[in-house]
C-alpha cells in the first residue's frame, strides 16, 4: 500500500489594518511550508526554525484536532518570521489541520476548517486571511465568519520588521477592557473607508482609512521605532502604514508606482534594526498543490 504523502502551502498575515481590530486581516506573500507523510513513526524536522520538534508543537496540536499524528513524519520550512506580528501561529495552525484534513480525506469546508482553527487561536482575523487569502473582514463573537475580497489593482505592501519580539500576551495586556466613545467612533469611520476604498480600489479612501486610535496608540512603548514608522509614511511617500497584529512589524501601505522609491527611504531609515521587504498581498489562502 502506497504511502499518503501531501504538501500545504498557507501564506503569512497582516491583523488589525489599523482601524480593524480584531476584525479585519489580509494574506501577505510569506510562507510556510508543510509536508506530512505516513512513516510508520511521529517525528518532525522544524527546518531550522527554533520550535518544539515534539507533539506540543502547534501544527502538531491542530493536526490531532482532526486525526492522531501516530506514524506521521511532520517537514517544516517556513519564511514567516515568529513572534514579529505576521501570522506565525496562525499559519501553523491553519496548516496542521490542512494537512490532516487532506492526508485523511475528511472532506473539510473552509468554514469548518475557520471554525477549528478559531477554536485554537481564540481570534478569527489571522487565520481567516490564512484560510481564505486576500483582505478579509470577521464577525466579532459569536459562530466564526468570515467575508473575504480580492486585492485592489495598485496597491502594493512593504514590511519593516525589527529584529527584536514582542509578547502578544503583553500587546494584549495593553488594551484595556473599555474604551472612550470617541476612540471608538473614529476607528468605526476608518474601518468602514479602509473597506470601501479596498474593494472600489479608491487608494484615496484607503489613505484616508488607515488611522487607528484603539490599539497602536496603546501600544507605542512596546515598540516606539516601529510607531516612528508608523507617523512618518505619508512623509516617505506611502499611502500609509499600520502595526502588524501585535507587532512589531509596520506594514506599509503604497502604491505599485511609488513602492521603489518608498522601500528605498525605508531601507535607508531603518538600517541597523529592522530589514525592508517588498511584500504584495495575496490572492491564494492556504493550498495543497500537486506532488
């Protein structure tokens, strides 16, 4: 009997959007890349990456969700860096019960994979845009849901991520539990112009959207250079630019005419402590190509 042998393919994300908290992520073109094979032992080769090799390892624990990893060799290679705001964990989990879902046959939908996976993270924004590609907007409580749309034509991103981590549970700690009204009106009006900008591809409404008063404000000690970058975008020639989930990674929004340029003074600004990546946005969620 041949043995079941699969590759899953999920891409990095960008959380929040600025004004989306919680609510709004979109797929970004970093990846990671999984390959299970029935072996007739448990093991996993991380690829180099500084994580657990054992069966508390997080793709691992989304893999048993759906079917026991007894006799399952497990090989990781991934280019999203950990712990910097761009979906590590997200991309893990979406890739464990990908990779289960497929090697078994479970016939999963993609509602039922968001489902499980919210189930794992506690938050849908990741691992929707993980799931589903592109931008997309999740329900908040609740069954998890989410909407997704393509990409506008023109709209390009860069990365700037710091060489240093930041604790989520420390990012989360920094948002208290209510907030003023006023606070809340604001990001409410930018979230509803960020949408409507993306999905007319209006990039002076997505400017105009991307401003957040919730969460990065909060947060500006755990990261004071990367909220720098944050300030100074529409000085550099950007449209714009928001703090990656929990950071610290900037995600800097511009368009494909002025992405050279914008990546250049960036380059030139962070030298020393951060590396500047051109970064499109991608259409394609999480896939099981061909082997």
């Amino acid at each position: 009997m041949t043995a079941r042998h699969r590759l899953v393919r999920v891409p990095a994300s960008s959380a929040n959007l600025g004004p989306g908290y919680d609510a709004m992520a979109a797929a970004v073109a970093l990846h990671l890349e999984l390959e299970v094979e029935e072996a007739g032992e448990f093991s996993l080769d991380p690829g180099g990456l500084e994580v657990s090799t054992g069966r508390d390892n997080l793709i691992v624990r989304a893999f048993e969700t759906l079917h026991p990893a007894d006799g399952i060799a497990f090989r990781l290679r991934s280019e999203i860096p950990l712990a910097r705001g761009l979906g590590s964990s997200s991309a893990a989990i979406v890739a464990g019960l990908a990779a289960a879902d497929h090697l078994f046959e479970l016939a999963l939908s993609r509602e039922e994979l968001l489902a499980r996976a919210t189930e794992i993270e506690g938050h849908p924004d990741n691992v929707a845009a993980a799931i589903y590609g592109g931008f997309v907007v999740c329900a908040a409580g609740g069954e998890a849901f989410a909407a997704r749309f393509d990409p506008p034509e023109g709209l390009e991103g860069i990365v700037v991520i710091p060489g240093e981590e930041v604790s989520t549970r420390l990012a989360r700690e920094a948002i208290p539990a209510e907030v003023p009204l006023g606070d809340a009106v604001a990001n409410v009006s930018a979230a509803a112009l960020l949408v409507l900008g993306l999905r007319s591809a209006d990039l002076d409404l997505v400017a105009r959207g991307l401003h957040d008063r919730i969460h990065q404000p909060r947060r500006r000690e755990l990261y004071p250079r990367s909220m720098e970058i944050v300030d100074a975008a529409g000085e550099l020639g950007a449209l714009g630019a928001t703090i990656s989930g929990a950071g610290p990674t900037v995600l800097v929004w511009t368009t494909w005419e002025e992405a050279g340029g914008v990546a250049a003074a960036l380059k030139e600004r962070c030298a020393g402590w951060a590396e500047v990546r051109r970064l499109p946005f991608e259409p394609l969620g999480v896939d099981v190509p061909e082997l």
